[in-house]
C-alpha cells in the first residue's frame, strides 16, 4: 500500500482544509513544489496534488505550480482540480503530469470520462468524494443523492487506473479514516482504490493495512504530516513491513 502525501494549493500556497470548508484554511508553506520536493526527499513513490481554486473555478487555477512540481519531484503525481476537458487532460498529461483526477466530471459526464479512460489507459483516477455515502462535487461545495458505490461501479472495466475515496467529513480533521464505507467501495469494485480523508496517527495506516477481505492501492496523508503527527518514512516502513 503506498502512502501518498497531499499538496493541496489554494491562492499558490500549500493549504489543508478542514471538512472541504473553503473557510477553514491552515497555510502549510508558501511554495507548494518545496513541499512535494520534500516528501519526495524523504522517499514518497508519489504525490496527490489538488488545485483548490480550480475544483470550484472548473478551470484550472494553478497550473504554473503544478506543472513546476512535475518537473522537479523525480516520482509520479496525481493532479486533480477543474479537470473537466480533453483540452486539460491532454495539457497535463503531455506535460510531466503522471494520471489527472476526475471528480465533479465523473457525475456530469460519464461518456466523456470513459473516452478520457480509453485514450489514456491507466492514467485517469476518478475521485469520488462524500458526505455519509454521497457524493459532492464542486469542490465538495455540492452534495448530489448520487450513491458512492453506485457510481463507481458505472466506471468498471473502461481503463480507469484507480478510485480516490474521501470522506469530507473526516478530510483535514484527523478523526480517523473511515474504514467501513472505504471498504465497502474497495470490495464492491475491481478498480484498485486509494482510501483518502481522516489519518491521524499509524494506527489509521495499521488499520487499513489490516482489513483481510480487501486492500488498498493507497492512503492519501495530509495534515498529519504537516503537523508532525506522523512521520512520512515511519508510515512508508510500517505499510512495506506489512505488505
């Protein structure tokens, strides 16, 4: 299972939200690419960036930076964020980008998502974020009734490379990643999925290191990394020891 550390960047800073509220902002550094320079320094074999300005514009907001992180970390990053065209997909990809997220594009679009899929095989993630089992787009700004499960299995065997699964309620909070509903996701589908939102300490990384009936590609790690609350290397031990 690989531990992903988190970029997020909202106004070009590296941030965290708290529950997905755009109001709730802690400021973490003010050049996101020393960020991801870093976890990558200390041995990360990849890294989840997200445009936050983009995710509500539905246009990219801060692709300078990003395509910055892309050329200087030497491991592979996710980038997700108003990532809602061919045109912005073929920008990224084409350009250092290692798979692009599609998240409120998943809901709105499914012919355009399956295309993405078929013209890049493994390098399109769907990111499915949700309140209590449902999902929200938008920059989580929006709930839908659309079922997480429900629409994760509408993407089945079209070449999606994996599924980031976030609880918003526990995203930035540190309460715990939400075990039984990230397992749910994981058993129901045959796409790998990235568990995402809640990890406090080793024991959430424990805990999912020790779910049987399933596993896990990933766990995305953000303010508890920032904070000191884990160590990146002793998380990344811990999974390897373990897998």
């Amino acid at each position: 299972m690989l531990i992903i550390p988190a970029v997020d960047i909202k106004n070009g800073q590296c941030v965290r939200l708290a529950q997905g509220d755009f109001d709730r902002v802690t400021v973490y550094s003010e050049n996101p690419a020393d960020m991801a320079h870093l976890w990558a320094q200390k041995g990360a074999q990849r890294i989840h960036v997200v445009d936050l300005d983009g995710s509500v514009a539905g246009v990219p907001r801060n692709a300078p930076i990003i395509l910055e992180i892309a050329r200087s970390v030497n491991v592979p990053i996710e980038v997700g964020g108003g990532i809602r065209s061919m045109e912005t997909i073929e920008f990224y990809l084409s350009r250092g980008v290692s798979s692009v997220i599609l998240g409120t594009a998943a809901i709105q679009d499914e012919v355009f998502v399956k295309t993405a899929a078929h013209r890049y095989p493994g390098r399109i993630i769907l990111g499915i974020d949700a309140r209590e089992g449902k999902v929200a787009v938008r920059g989580w700004t929006e709930k839908t009734g659309q079922n997480a499960i429900d629409l994760a299995r509408r993407y089945e065997h079209c070449g999606i490379e994996a599924i980031v699964y976030t609880d918003i309620q526990r995203d930035g909070m540190q309460t715990g990643v939400n075990i039984e509903q990230t397992q749910a996701l994981a058993k129901a589908v045959t796409i790998p999925v990235i568990a995402s939102g809640g990890v406090a300490t080793l024991d959430d990384i424990d805990a999912l290191l020790a779910v049987r009936d399933c596993s896990f590609f990933g766990v995305i790690v953000g303010r508890a990394i920032y904070t000191g609350a884990i160590a990146l290397e002793e998380a990344m031990a811990r999974a390897q020891r373990t897998s």
